[in-house]
C-alpha cells in the first residue's frame, strides 16, 4: 500500500546508503553486492563504505574494482557519538553488519534514530533489540526513523513467510491463521562473527531474556510478562517429534528463539489475529535412522546450552572456532542453500502449504542478499512501503517492508512461495 504520510523521512542526503561494518565478513560481501547491482539500480544509488579503520575500507573498496570506486569512505568507530551522528545526517538509509551488535551497535541505532535515519542490520541479537527498543521507540517515532533489525537470515524468511501465509489463507479462505509452523533444511557454514555474537550474548544475563517468547512484543501486549509453562504452544520445542504434515522428524532450530520473537512481534504490529501461533524446526528426515539423528541432536543441544554458560568451556570454544572476520571459503558459500517449508492451519482447519527457499550460504550469501535489498527498498522504494512503516520507529521485516520487499527478494532470485493447498 503506498504512502505520503510519512512522519519526517529524511530530507535529501549526501548517499541513500551507507555500509557500517563494510570491513567485516560479511560487510564485504554487502561491499560486492552494491559494487555489482545491475546498471540500472547502481546509477540510482549514492553509496558509501564506513567502519572504523580508513585503511581497510580503502582494501575493500578496491577489492571491488569498478563497481565500487565512486563510493566514498566514511570513518566512524562504533563508540564516537560525534562520528556517528555526522555518518546519520549523511545518510537516507544505514546498514549496519557491525556485530556483535551489543558491543558495536547502540550508539548507531541512537544515532540514526535521533537523525531520523532509516536503519537496516543483520542482528540476531533479541535481548540487545528489546533495549534497543525501549530506549529510542519515542525519539524514532518523532523523527520517522524506520529502524528494522532481523534482516538476514535471521528473520527475513521466518517473517516474511508467516506474512505470506496470513495474506494467503485470507485471500483463500478469508480467514486469518490460526498457527503457522516452519520445517528448515539449510546448508552452510558458521562466522566468526557469529559465534562471536552468540558467546557474548551468553556470557551476558541477556540470556535469560533470551528464552521469553514474546521479548519483542509492544511492551502492551499480553504475554510480554514471565515465561510461559513447558506445554504452552509458544514455549520453545526442546524435544524431537514426528510431524505428520511434513512426513518427518523435526528437532528445534537453533535460531527458532530468535525468528520467532520476531515472527510474533509482527502478528502484534500487523493484527495476524487473536490465536495466532508461530514455531519454528529443523527438519531430519522419515524413518528410523532420522529419528536417532533427531534424539542425539537433541541431546547435543541440550548439553551445548549447559557447557557453553561454564567458562572454561566457552574459552576453549572460543579457541577451537573460527575468530571475528572470518568465515566459509567462497566455493562453499556458493555452494550452501536453505530451504523453509511452511504449514498454517486456520482455526476452521483449512490448511495451506509455502515454500521460502534460495541458493548460497544462508549466513552469508543469503543474508547479503537480504539485507542489501531490504536498504534498497528504504532507499529507492520509501513511498511503496506498508502505512504503517510511514511513522517510524522499530518494525520487522515485514511490517515495514512488506510485499516491497518479498518483490525484490523475488527479482534477486529467491522463491518465496505461499498458498499450495493441501496437507
Ligand atoms: N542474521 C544473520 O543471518 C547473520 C549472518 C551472519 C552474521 N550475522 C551477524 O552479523 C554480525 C557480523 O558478522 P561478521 O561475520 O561479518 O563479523 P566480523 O567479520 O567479525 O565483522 C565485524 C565488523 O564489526 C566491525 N567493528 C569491530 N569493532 C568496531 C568498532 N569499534 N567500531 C566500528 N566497527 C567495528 C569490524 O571492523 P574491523 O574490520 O575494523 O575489525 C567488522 O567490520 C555478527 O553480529 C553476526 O552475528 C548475522
């Protein structure tokens, strides 16, 4: 739905976008995508590279070759308010691949939200954007700042495919959803900068944050308040089981606390409907062999969550993984894939199936993907996103960007499809 009621967006600015942790693993990779937009967007599109070292984004940027040698380099440590505040006003849109974001990221949301900036990032990080939250939804309301985390892998497929799946069973069966549950199958490596982010977050009392299903509903919603019990269809799954309708064993997904906190926080925002529900799994497979997978992987889980939380353990850990800047070789991020198989149910019964899916690493490729295009739309597209998005302050993925969104991801080559009956 287009709108012209946006609060304040921002007056022209010197660049649409600017990359914020342009020199990191994944940083580089947003470098490559805008170095390599296809003419038409690259011309539309003023932007620049920014981190903390000039050096290293100059590597990057000539690394890049053509495609990149009209964008400028912006230095900003993630501390200096000054930095970031002058990085703000230059900009229409930020992305931030800056993590951990709870050590790097809190004075550019800050920043962006009291510049009325436009902010997209790749945290997975729910405890760090319930502070986030908190602390700057006022000052990114009155400044039209639209400042959308989650937008890599973590969340964009969860999200978006439980929104697809809402608008399907309505336009089918003009009914909301009653639930919608998601079976992953995914392939690819892990980032230093990722585990970076996790063992942060656990070494922090951020984790028992972690855990609360409904951590980033509006702060007036019911269920924010104390855990749910174990049986309470939001409680995370912790056990293996065998699901008819996807003919397979499912085991929890190891990002399943994050996209669901976001899933439903989206339900909240958009009104999904009064018995909306939303969990997410890791798909293992038919018969007997994958349902011992599926009870070892449990009990690997299980344990890694204990072990982990003890410090000599994490310090090993530590030492044994990849470290901050790095990640998969090229060949194996081309390689990866990921693939989310859907079901929603409508309170009357009527089942529909989706599909979200893509080539290259989910972490990597996918996540560059993402979020570049969901900066693209903030940058190129502000007046053909959601209504509700037109008053700024925090959203998902698709509460702010929507069907602009899932149409550029389409473009991109992802498959995001909702509404196969049957099941
Ligand atoms: N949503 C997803 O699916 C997904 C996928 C992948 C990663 N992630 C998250 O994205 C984040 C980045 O991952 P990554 O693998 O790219 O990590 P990384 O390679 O370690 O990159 C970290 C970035 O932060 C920058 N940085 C560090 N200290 C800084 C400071 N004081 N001021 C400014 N910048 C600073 C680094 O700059 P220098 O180069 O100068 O050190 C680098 O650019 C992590 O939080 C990770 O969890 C999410």
């Amino acid at each position: 739905m287009a709108t012209s009621s946006s609060k304040r967006a921002p007056t022209r600015r010197k660049y649409d976008v600017v990359l914020y942790g342009a020199t990191g693993f994944v940083g580089r990779q947003t470098v490559a995508y805008f170095a390599g937009l296809r003419p038409s967007v690259h011309k539309q599109v003023r932007w620049a590279l920014a981190g903390r070292s000039a050096a290293k984004l100059n590597e990057v940027k000539a690394a890049c070759g053509a495609g990149a040698s009209n964008a400028d380099v912006i230095v900003a440590d993630a501390q200096d308010t000054k930095a970031l505040d002058a990085l703000a006003r230059s900009a229409k849109v930020v992305l931030s691949t800056a993590g951990p974001f709870a050590v790097f990221g809190s004075a550019l949301v800050a920043a962006c939200a009291r510049n009325g900036t436009h902010y997209v990032d790749i945290t997975g990080e729910t405890p760090w954007v319930r502070e986030m939250i908190d602390e700057h939804e006022d000052v990114a309301s009155s400044t039209g700042a639209r400042i959308i985390p989650f937008c890599g892998f973590d969340s964009v497929p969860s999200d978006l495919g439980a929104w697809l799946m809402n608008q399907a069973m309505q336009e089918m069966h003009g009914e909301p959803c009653a639930s919608v549950k998601s079976a992953v199958t995914m392939r690819g490596g892990v980032n230093g900068g990722t585990l970076a982010s996790g063992i942060n977050m656990l070494a922090s009392d951020a984790v028992k944050d972690f855990m609360q299903p409904f951590l980033l509903n509006p702060r007036d919603a019911a269920g924010l308040a104390g855990l749910p019990d174990d049986t309470s269809v939001d409680a995370d799954p912790v056990l293996p089981a065998y699901d008819p309708d996807f003919r397979a064993w499912l085991v929890p997904f190891v990002m399943g606390p994050i996209n669901t906190r976001v899933v439903r926080r989206s339900a909240a925002l958009l009104g999904y409907g009064p018995q909306f529900h939303y969990q997410e799994y890791m798909r293992m497979g038919a018969g007997p062999i994958a349902a011992a997978a599926a009870t070892g992987f449990c009990a690997g889980m299980a344990w890694s969550k204990f072990a982990l939380r003890v410090p000599g353990v994490r310090q090993v850990t530590e030492r044994l993984m990849p470290g901050p800047g790095k990640g998969p070789s090229e060949r194996s991020m081309d390689n990866g894939s990921y693939r989310c198989e859907l079901v929603a149910i409508s309170p009357s019964g009527k089942r529909l199936r989706g599909k979200i899916a893509d080539r290259g690493d989910p972490g990597n490729r996918a996540t560059t993907k993402m979020v570049c295009e969901a900066a693209l739309c903030l940058a190129l597209q502000l007046e053909d996103l959601p209504q509700a998005a037109g008053e700024g302050g925090f959203l998902t993925p698709a509460s702010g960007l929507g069907d602009v969104l899932v149409s550029r991801l389409r473009a991109a080559g992802m498959t995001l499809v909702a509404g196969n009956e049957g099941g």
